[in-house]
C-alpha cells in the first residue's frame, strides 16, 4: 500500500515577498548598469594666430653668373688643339684652343708677295711719271702723255694700298686661327673638342665672367605681377641653411616660354665667396594678400555633407564643435583658410575622424577624469 505524504504549499504572502525582493535585486541592477564613466578622449589642438597679412612666394633656381660668353673662332678650320677644360680660370690672352692655320698662312704669303710687286709697280710708274713730267716741262711731249704718266702712277699706289689691307687681313686670320679669352673668368662649358671642324663663330668654350651673380627662376602668370624690377627678395641656399643673401629683382621676361608658360626673373645677388656657380637657391618673396587668412595643418581638415569643416574647442565646456570653413590655398605644410576661423581659436589638429558633436575632450595638460553621465550608485 503506498503512503502519500502530504506537500505544504507556500502561501500568497510568502510568494508576494519572494516578488519584491526580486524586483528590488532588478531595480538596483539596472541603476548600476546605469551608472556609466565616460573617460575624456585626448585630443592635439592648435590655437589660431592672428591672420596672416602677407604670404611667401617661393621659387627655386641656379646661381649663374651675371654675364656668360659663348667663345668661337672667327674663321673656320679643324680644331687640333683644346687648351682648357671646364673649371678652369682663364684671364685675358690665355689661349684656349688652336685650329689649323696652314691656309691661313698660305694666304698670309700670297698676300706678302702680292704686296712685293705691287710696290714695285709704284716704283716703276713713279719713274714713268717723273719722266714724262721732265719731258712735258721741255715741251717734248703733249700735256696728256704727262697726265696719263700720272693717272698710271696713282693707280699704282692705290694697287699697293689694296695689297697692304690685303696682306693685313690674311696675318690677322693666321692670328685668329688662336681662340683667345677677352676677360677674366671660369670656363664653364666646351662645345667642340679637337679633331672638330667648326664653322666661323660656332661656340667652342662657354666663359662665365668674373663679377656679379645672379639667380634665374621661373614665375607662373598668376604671380608674375609680384615681381618687378627692383624689388628686394630673399635668397637661401640648399648648401648652408645660415646663408640668407638679399637679392633683388633685375630683370623681368616680357614673355612666357611657350612649353612651360612661365615667365623667366632675373634675381641679382651681393657679391659674397661663399655663393658658387651652379649652387641652387630659393628666391623668397613676401607678397600683400588680397584678403587675410590663417593657416591649419592639413590633417586639421574633415568633410561632412559636402563642407569643408573643422573641429573648433569650446574652452569652458571642454566639447568640441563642427564650424564650416573656406579653404584659400595649400601649402607645404598646411592650407590657408580665409573665413571660418579667427583669432585664438582652438582647433583639432589630429584624429578628425573620432570627432562627434558635443565630444567631450582632454586638452593637452588637463588632468585625466571621468564625468558620471547618470544613475544613483547603491
């Protein structure tokens, strides 16, 4: 026979205090869920100067020299010999190369002797014209025999004269057959090498004169209006950064290259030993601007619905805020904006992309901290 033993049900009480108690456990769970820190994100911020009223111009160029002299004989001929090399200094006289003058030369004693015999047919027509003057004097002969006596011997000196020019010109090509520098210099480029047969005036040796140098740069047509002559620049050089000469404006191209449509400006430096030929240099010009800006990293720059914007500090409420901006122009380390930012701004410079409306941010030297969004804690 099977016992049943009898099982006491909870009552009504005993189950509506189990309730609360749940409820109460749930209610404090969620509270504490609720009770949320919310760490403050560090940000890299720039402060805003006040706005620029002038921007730097910079363009990059050769040192040359003021005045280069493209060398060449002045009559045609093989060369035989080259006496210089590029580098080399030369001062006036010095010979720089040699063409074969054995032509000339030829020439040179044709005209000597071409010479010779003219002379003597001044003697001889000197003789005719004296005799027939003597005979003219006697009565012995007409008046146009003695005239015609005469007319012989003047042409006579004049064929002399031709003989003379003539003999001088061919000793002057034998003495050109010597290419020879005018000036003090550097030879700076050699065109034509021995064993070259050059045609009269063909360059054969590029001289830079000794004197005044200068920096040659190419301006594009929106800023050629900045450079006038006369104007003061700057020069550096990549060799020595603590080498800043200043330079002005000698020289503006009245047209712009037909491939690179740039106009060419002439920079003229001081005269200083530590400039070389051939150095680069950057010409700095400082321009006013139409209107004023302020400059900002480029990574300071974020996007949105098609704006340009940037994320702009509140100081006092540690938040950040998106603010619409006009970009002027990009340099070489930031962009220029013309409206949108002013003086003593602060701005984020880095991690645009974390940014939110209302962020709040740490500042660089602020102190780490948590702000309690909501919730009581139990």
């Amino acid at each position: 026979m099977i016992s049943l033993k009898t099982v006491k049900l909870p009552s009504i009480a005993s189950l509506a205090l189990l309730g609360a108690a749940a409820l109460a456990v749930s209610s404090c769970s969620d509270e504490k869920k609720a009770e949320t820190k919310e760490i403050l994100r560090p940000v890299k911020v720039v402060e805003i100067a006040k706005a620029d009223d002038t921007r730097a111009l910079n363009y990059s160029g050769a040192v040359k020299a003021r005045v280069e002299m493209n060398l060449g004989f002045r009559v045609a001929g093989k060369i035989t010999e080259r006496l210089v090399n590029i580098g080399d200094r030369v001062k006036p006289g010095d010979v720089i190369a040699r063409i074969d003058p054995t032509d000339y030369q030829l020439a040179a004693k044709t005209a000597a002797a071409n010479l010779t015999a003219a002379e003597k047919g001044v003697a001889t027509a000197d003789l005719a014209n004296k005799r027939a003057q003597q005979l003219y004097d006697k009565s012995v002969t007409a008046r146009s025999q003695m005239e015609q006596a005469s007319l012989g011997y003047d042409q006579a000196v004049s064929t002399r004269d031709a003989a003379a020019s003539s003999l001088d010109q061919a000793r002057n090509q034998v003495n050109y057959a010597e290419l020879k520098s005018d000036h003090t210099g550097i030879v700076t480029a050699i065109s034509a090498d021995a064993g070259t047969v050059v045609a009269s005036g063909a360059p054969v040796a590029t001289v830079a004169l000794d004197g005044e140098k200068e920096v040659q740069i190419a301006v594009p047509e929106n800023d050629i209006a900045e450079f006038k002559p006369g104007k003061t620049v700057k020069a550096g050089f990549w060799s020595d950064n603590k080498l800043v000469l200043d330079g002005k404006v000698r020289e503006v191209s009245g047209s712009a290259d037909a491939q690179s449509r740039t106009f060419a400006v002439r920079v003229s430096l001081p005269n200083d030993d530590r400039v070389l030929l051939g150095m680069t240099a950057t010409i700095e010009a400082n321009v006013g601007n139409a209107s004023a800006y302020v400059a900002v990293p480029l990574a300071a720059l974020a996007e949105t619905d098609g704006k340009t914007i940037v994320w702009v500090v509140d100081r006092d409420a540690a938040t950040v805020h998106a603010r619409d901006v006009t970009v002027e122009d990009f340099t070489g380390d930031g962009v220029h904006v013309s409206d949108g930012l002013k003086s003593g701004d602060l701005v984020v410079a880095a991690g645009t992309q974390f940014m939110t409306e209302n962020l709040k941010v740490k500042l660089p030297g602020q102190q780490s901290a948590s702000v309690e969004t909501s919730g009581v804690v139990r």
